[in-house]
C-alpha cells in the first residue's frame, strides 16, 4: 500500500506550498523511497495553457506534453520522480470527465453531486497517479488557500482519503504563516489557530505544522501552537526565510521532518545526510566565487513567476560555473522606446526567453541585433529563436522585412510560420507542438560539443515552426542550423560559427536543467558569458 501525504496551505497564498512540497518529497527521496507528487489545482480551466502569465506565471510542459503548474517544476527540479500529465488535476478536468461520464448514461440514472461523484473522481485520479508511477510516496499539494470555497472538494477528497487508505497510510501536513508584528514586537500565532480550526472543520486534523516565519520560532511559540493546534511540538517545524529555496531540504531535514514522518508510516528506510546536495548545490548557491551579469529580455518582467524555469536554469548555471548570476530584468517594450545599447552596455550575456504575441517583439530583436553585432553571448529560447531568425534574415540577408506570420500575416519574407496541421487548428487548448522531441544534434558545432551526443529529446510548446524555404539563403549568410526534428525535419537549434555564443532553439531547456544537473546550454552559455566579464 502507498503512502499518501497531503499538503494544504493556510492564512495567504504564495507562502512556497510547492517549494515545501517538493522539498519533504527530496528529503524522502533522499532515505531510498521512491516518491512522486501531484498538484491539485481549484481553477475551472482544464489546464492553465489558455491563461495569460499575469493571471497564472510559468506555464510547465511536461514530458508527455502536459501544460502545468509550474510547482510541477520544482517537483522535477528537487526530486527524480517522472512527472506526467496525470500530476496536474484540475477542477475543470474533474468536471469535464464526470459530465461527460454523466451525458454517456454511466451513472445509471442518479442525481450526481459533488459528493460522491466529484470527489471520487478526484479520489480516483490521487490512486491513478499512485498507480502509474508505482511510486511509494504520493505527495498530494492541494492549490489554494483553506478556507476557498473553489478548494472545498478537494480537501473533502483529502479527508475520506484516511477512510479509504487507512491513518497509517495517510498524512496531512498543513503550511502557515507565522507573521511578526514589528510595531508590537512580536510573533502572532493566531492565523495559524484559525487556520488549522478551518481545516478541521471540514474534518481535517493536520499532523505536521510547517509555519513560515521572518523569525526563529521560540520554544514557548512553538508549544503554544502546538497546545492550540492539537499537534504534537517536535511535529511543529519552522520553515524561515532562506537565501535559497535549496536550503530548504536541510531547514527540514535539521528537524527530522523525515523521521517524523517515516515513523507516522512506520517504515524503516536507509539513512541519509544530504551531504551531496548541501555540497554540490546549496554551498555553490549562497556562496559563489564569481559573479556574471546577464540581460534578460522578456515582457513579463515584472512578475517574478512568468519566467520560473528559466531563472531557476540560469541559477543552476551558477551553480555549475561557481558564479552568481546576477539576472537584470530588461522590458523589451522599453527597448524599443529607446536603444539596446542603453539597456545592454556591460552585461556579459543576453538571454531572449519564449513568448506569445507581437508585444515587445521589435526590442527583443533589436537586442539580438546589438548581442550579435557585439559578440555577446546570446542564449534563445523559443520566441527566442524566432526572433533570432528574423534579426538575421533582416539584417544579415537584407530580408528587410522578415517575420513571423503571427505578428505579420502579410510579410513578403514569412521566415517564421505556421505548418499546414496547425493552420487547421480550432481549438487554442492544448493544441501547440507540446512536450518532448526528437532532435538530432549536429557534430563540431556548439550545440554538439555541449549536449556530446546525436539524439537529444527535449519540450516545446509553439505553433510557429522555421520555414525552411529560407534556409539556404540563411546557411549561406553563416546560420548554421545545429539541430534538426528528423521525422518533420523542423529546425529545432540555429547558431553562429564566428561568435563567442550564439545558440538559439526552438524548444524549451529550462525545463529540463536541475539544481545539480545544469542543462548543458545553460551551462556553456554562462561558461561563455563568465569568460567575456572576466575579460572586460
Ligand atoms: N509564439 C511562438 C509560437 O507560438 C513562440 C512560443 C513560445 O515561445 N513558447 O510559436
């Protein structure tokens, strides 16, 4: 029988529910048990590949093509566990399979209500994912904040949970904040009373604490919350600011949250230190020897969760180069109000990120242009790419007015554009080129001497493809095109012979690159971008 555990959140959102989550899911991995983890998430939508990052942050493509969560990608950042698309469930995809289970006759006549029917959908989706992953620890993130009424059903699902799978083999843990209020002084452990008397409520009695806090909670704090919470004190644990979210696996681990929770399942499992990871990772995280500027150029700057996978890259990066990556936000709209230069004198790397529509668009470019000009490294992801293409095709194969059809239908130069399967699309839902491909990697080229393999398979999510009518012409101005989809034969890598670092593709790397694995374009392009600020 697997283990499930189940992670609720009180008081305010964003208090790093998914960071925690993927951080008990490491530290149990780490003593030998195979864990995986899910996220449900209370929004009507069927997924949240229709949303706009404002309302939604990073949208996650999972291998198997799913848009996610991006907590999905702290899972596959901190833990090895395969995560596919039955590890993002959503309110909408419940609904949608019991109405459409309802329109085929399969409830035999019944009147269907939330309970039941919504919640064994949801139970069924929890052991499916069990099932698949054949994991012995199920993390279960329930989205939202208790006391939502869109996460009600989720948490009731929770709850029978223990009914069905036994006290033994469930556990909830329940993360808070613990506020301190400078003017009085002092830490207030109210919110977190009111919040575990919601969860309980609606039957819930959490057996794990985990209170976010500015301050060390004092043993007198910690005995209180666990006098008024019904929680054992050893079972309160303190999770305080850190620099790094990597430290985090050590805050818990120093608490023998582990144990604790081993000892809740009474499993018996090898010991572990975190050793390597406070080593490899977290030491070179807070206390790197070098420093490197990079530009990032993108349009949603200003939200720190728009770019998640790629700032996290660009750490790892870091990590792996023994360098701080000082990332400086730069709008694009900006960009195009003034001149790159203004924008890029000084940085030792530009980094143009994925993106939809034609906002911003001409900056991005006009600051390839000044990195290409420049012999700054340059690093393109997706739009990126696009981008790339069209700046070249403009200013390197007099296209004057190259583009991509999805911000020009009319340009006379379509070096971007929609293959024919797209162009029949209806549906904007989960329809893109999504999830891992094929690409096979050309030898001698920089693609090839950091990937160090043929076949590489990595995610997209696009509709938009190079059209290959403009290759030659391209090929012959110095474009070399380093990676090719060999079933559709689709440009995947484009990259510059004489420039210090010029790679741009078509995909999405950032989803691949970990803490203690950088992805190797990450890692050569600020390997680059370190050699050029040490120079300068
Ligand atoms: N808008 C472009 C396309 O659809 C690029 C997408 C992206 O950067 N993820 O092809």
């Amino acid at each position: 029988m697997p283990k499930f555990i189940f992670i609720t959140g009180g008081v305010i959102s964003s208090l790093g529910k998914g960071i925690a989550s993927a951080s008990i899911g490491k530290i149990l991995e780490s003593r030998g048990l195979k864990v995986t983890l899910m996220k449900l998430d209370p929004y009507i939508n069927v997924d949240p590949g229709t949303m706009n990052p404002y309302q939604h942050g990073e949208v996650y493509v999972t291998e198997d093509g799913a848009e996610t969560d991006l907590d999905l990608g702290h899972y596959e950042r901190f833990t090895n566990s395969k995560i596919t698309k039955f590890n993002n469930v959503t309110t909408g995809q419940v609904y949608n399979t019991v109405i459409s289970k309802e329109r085929r006759g399969d409830y035999l006549g019944k009147t269907i209500q939330v309970i039941p029917h919504i919640t064994n959908e949801i139970k069924d989706r929890i052991k499916k994912v069990a099932k698949v992953s054949a994991a012995e620890v199920i993390l279960v993130e329930v989205g939202g904040t208790v006391g939502d009424i869109e996460s009600l059903p989720f948490l009731e699902a929770a709850r029978q949970f223990r009914i069905d799978a036994g006290y033994n083999n469930t556990l909830y843990i329940h993360l808070t904040l613990v506020p301190y209020i400078k003017v009085a002084g002092e830490i207030k452990t109210k919110p977190t009373q009111h919040s575990v008397g919601t969860l309980r409520e609606i039957g819930i009695q959490p057996d794990i604490l985990i209170c976010r806090t500015e301050k060390t909670l004092s043993d007198e704090v910690k005995e209180k919350i666990s006098l008024f919470c019904n929680i054992r004190k050893e079972a309160v644990i303190e999770a305080k600011d850190v620099d790094s979210i990597y430290q985090l696996p050590l805050v818990f681990k120093n608490q023998i949250l582990d144990e604790i929770i081993l000892s809740h399942f009474s499993l018996i499992c090898k010991f572990s230190d975190l050793k390597d990871w406070d080593k490899d990772v977290v030491q070179k995280a807070l206390l790197p020897k070098e420093k490197v500027k990079i530009a990032f150029v993108g349009k949603y700057i200003q939200l720190q969760d728009a770019y998640k996978s790629v700032y996290e890259a660009l750490i790892h990066a870091g990590i792996a180069n023994d360098a701080r990556v000082e990332i400086i936000k730069v709008d694009s709209e900006d960009i195009e109000k003034h001149t790159a230069r203004k924008f890029l004198e000084g940085v030792s790397g530009v980094l143009v990120p994925g993106g939809f529509g034609s906002r911003g668009v001409e900056g991005k470019i006009k600051a390839i242009q000044f990195a290409r000009e420049n012999n700054i490294p340059f690093l393109g992801l997706c739009l990126g790419m696009q981008c790339a293409v069209i700046e070249f095709s403009r200013n390197a194969c007099g296209l004057k007015k190259a583009n991509s059809t999805e911000f020009n239908s009319k340009t006379p130069y379509p070096v971007i554009s929609l293959l024919e399967e797209q162009k029949r699309v209806k549906d904007m839902g989960g329809t893109m080129r999504l999830g891992a491909y094929a690409c096979a990697v050309k030898r001698k080229t920089k693609a090839g001497d950091l990937y160090k393999k043929d076949l590489i398979h990595e995610r997209h999510r696009h509709r938009y493809e190079f059209n290959n009518k403009y290759k030659k012409l391209l090929e012959k101005k110095g474009l070399v095109f380093s990676g090719i989809y060999p079933k559709g034969n689709l440009v995947e890598i484009v990259e510059l012979k004489n420039h210090p670092f010029f790679v741009a593709v078509q995909f999405h790397p950032e989803f691949k690159s970990k803490p203690d694995k950088a992805h190797p374009l990450f890692r050569g392009f600020i390997e680059r971008a370190l050699e050029k600020s040490i120079l300068s």
